[in-house]
C-alpha cells in the first residue's frame, strides 16, 4: 500500500498496511446441458486513507480537497462483488 494516496512510496510494514482479495467460484448447471458460473467477489484495504465524507464536504464548500487531508492510520474498506 502506498504512503499517501496514489503515491509512488510504498509502506513495507505488513501488520500495519495490508490488502487482501477474495474470489470464490462455483460452477453449477440450473438448466440441463447448459454450463453456468458463479463468481464471488471481495477486497478488503487496511491503510492510511483519507475520509471521502470529509472531501465531499470541502468540495462543496468550494475547496479542493487535497489526497493526504483526512487521512486516518488504519482505516478500511471493504467491497464484495458477484458475477
């Protein structure tokens, strides 16, 4: 993970910033003869990141939000996804 937001530098402390990525498949048939799949999706990031809430509000308020403000050390996000 990098240091501030898409940034080149990289933390190399693992227990500190970490991402992990989760797929799951399954292969079934619901209709006979016809092959189907079921992809499951998710990510996880635990990191230094800044707190979108926050950079709306600055944006509406005129300012440009900058990538390091509203940066919180060990915060994280999470997604899942199917297809």
């Amino acid at each position: 993970m990098p240091k501030v937001a898409n940034g080149i530098d990289l933390v190399w402390r693992p227990w500190q910033v970490h991402a992990e990525n989760f797929e799951y498949e399954l292969r079934h048939s619901l209709i006979p003869k016809k092959s189907g799949v079921l992809r499951l999706l998710a990510y996880t990031n635990y990191a230094n990141m800044g707190i979108y809430r926050g950079a709306v509000i600055q944006f509406e308020e005129g300012l440009v939000p900058a990538p390091t403000s509203h940066t919180m050390l060990g915060r994280s996000r999470e997604s899942t996804a199917s297809a």
